[in-house]
C-alpha cells in the first residue's frame, strides 16, 4: 500500500509547497481535484491538455518530490437537471479522463450523479424509501432513463481513451451511495464502473466496513481508497436518529460529523479495514480526505498521516510456507 492525500485540502498552497509539505511527511502519493466541486487549485486539465510545455512541468514536479498521482477527481453532478452545471461536471470528467490517459494514469473518481424526479425537474432529487408508490417510479426514470444511459456512453469514453477505472464515492444525496447501488450500477453498464471507497459516508448509514470492503472486493470493483472518518453522536442520534440536514460544521448539535482517522473509530477498527483491502486484494493508495471541522488542515492531515501509518501495510506480504 502507498500512502496518498487528497488535495483539496491543500488548496492554500502552489503544487510545489504542497508536494514538498507531503513529501516531508512521507506521503507517497496524492489525488488530485479537477473540479467542479473539489475545484482545480492543483490540477486544471483543460489548460495542461492545451499547453504541452505546461503539461511538461506539471510532470517533472511529481518526479522531483518522488510522489505519484494516484487519481484524477472530478466530483460533480453530470446528470443534473440544471443542464448548464452538469455540461461543466461532463467536460469536467471528459477532461479528467483525457489527462489521466496523457499521465498513463488508471483511476478517475467522482460521484455517479443525481438526476431530478422527472424531466421537468430543477433540482436532484434523492429517493430514500420505497412508499408512496410515486418513488418508484422515479427511480425507475432516473435510472433507466438517465443515469445508465449516461455512463454507457461515458464508459464508451473511457474505453476510447484507455482509461479502465472510475470510482465512485458512495455519497448520500447521490444515485450510487452503498455497495448494492455501486453493484448495480457497474453490473448494467461495464466493469469500468467501481468505487472509491469512503469510510465516513458509510458509518452514519450503519454499514460494516470489513464486509462492504468484501464484498465489493469479491466482485473486483475496489477502484480506490479515500481515508475519512465519522464520530457517531450517541446523544444526538437516540434523539433523532442520523438523518441530518444540519451544517456540517454545526459538531454539537450534528447526529454525527467527519473526523480525522482515529477520532471516530480506533486504530484497532482501522487495522480491520486495512486487512480486509488486502485480503480482498486491494493494495494500492489510502488516500487522506481532510473534512474535520475541528482541525486545522495541516493538523487533521498529519493526524491522519501518523495513524495511517501505524496500521497500513507497506511492504509486500509473506510467502505463506506454513500453509503448504
């Protein structure tokens, strides 16, 4: 396993600063945000696609810090029913896709998007239940009619341009938020499909981490591995349970809010985590995402830089002589 973080966090610093800052701290990898919502601080592809000489240097600036580019993300809404924002998240992935291809790079991440209710709609909408029998037919819209139709010819893309990864963050608020719906989306459109792995927008849906890392890994869909926390508030859940709409940054109130790695779990759970990436065959970046609004930057990151490394695995396994 390497260990990687996800830029936006670093969005105060030039591309060198924070290559050096990670570079101090042992990082071996970073993510890159390409925009919409994690913006381009770091990595604008329509303007390093443009200008070779650009390209050149955004290039020898990894190689000088001795640090891989472990994903290109672009977490937007392409199927939103605002036409304008989900033209900016498709040129987005488009570009993204055509940048990973230039760099030999694999994965692309993002969200699955959301479209609206119907086609007259102007905002997403987001089913969470099955009555009234109305969201059912919306499902069946969005799905059918927009989102599948979307990432086959996404994926037609992808395939074009020799990029074989996409990884979905199973985010709430979007179509692909859990295993299943990852899982479903992949199966009706191509094996291009699969998921980043985000721990914190798993916990508050009470998923196991150990099995959903199972059974997306039997199925070969484990893409890339965001490193996030999430601290239940018992107190605030017995009240109202973990659906939340409050700020996320509103900690006292919350029925749950991000945290840096070990301060929603131990190193014990994340231990468990790390070993089920490896059993189910996933040994490429843990890729920090600093969301801890009770932290600086810098702090959350090395918080989570010095607990990751006291329980990922960086060197390859044993031979196992003793099961022959």
């Amino acid at each position: 396993m390497k260990l990687g973080v996800f830029s936006p966090a670093l969005q105060d610093k030039s591309l060198e600063e924070a290559l050096t800052w990670l570079e101090n701290k042992g990082v071996q990898a970073i993510e890159l945000g390409c925009g919409p919502y994690p913006g381009k601080a770091h990595c604008n592809p329509e303007e390093l696609l443009a200008d070779e000489a650009k390209f050149e240097e955004f290039k020898a600036t990894f190689a000088r810090h001795n640090i891989m580019i472990s994903a290109l993300s672009c977490h937007g809404n392409p199927v939103h029913p605002n036409k304008e924002f989900a033209a900016q998240s498709d040129r987005d992935i488009d570009n993204a896709i055509l940048l990973a291809e230039k760099l030999g790079i694999d994965v692309v991440n993002g969200f699955s998007g959301c479209p609206g209710s119907d086609p007259d709609a102007k905002q997403p909408s987001w089913v969470t239940c099955a009555w009234p029998t109305e969201y059912a037919e919306e499902l069946d819209y969005q799905w059918n009619e927009v989102l599948i139709p979307y990432w086959k010819k996404k994926v037609e893309f992808m395939r074009a341009h020799n990029v074989h990864k996409f990884g979905f963050e199973m985010h709430p608020g979007f179509c692909v938020y859990n295993p299943e719906t990852c899982l479903k989306l992949r199966a009706a459109v191509g094996p291009e499909l699969g998921a980043n792995f985000d721990p914190s927008h798993l916990y508050w849906q009470g998923i196991d981490m150990v099995a959903a890392i199972k059974t997306l890994g039997r199925e070969g869909a484990l893409f890339h591995f965001h490193a996030k926390d999430t601290k239940i508030d018992e107190l605030n859940t017995k009240v109202n349970g973990v659906l939340d709409t409050k700020r996320l940054d509103d900690e006292v109130n919350r029925s749950w809010i991000f945290r840096a790695v070990g301060y929603g779990h131990d190193l014990l759970h994340w231990k468990d985590i790390m070993s089920a990436l490896r059993a189910s065959g996933y040994d490429y970046v843990i890729s920090i995402e600093h969301e801890d609004c009770m932290m600086s930057f810098e702090e959350g990151i090395t918080k989570s830089i010095e607990a990751l490394k006291s329980v990922m695995f960086f060197e390859e396994r044993s031979v196992a002589f003793w099961a022959n």
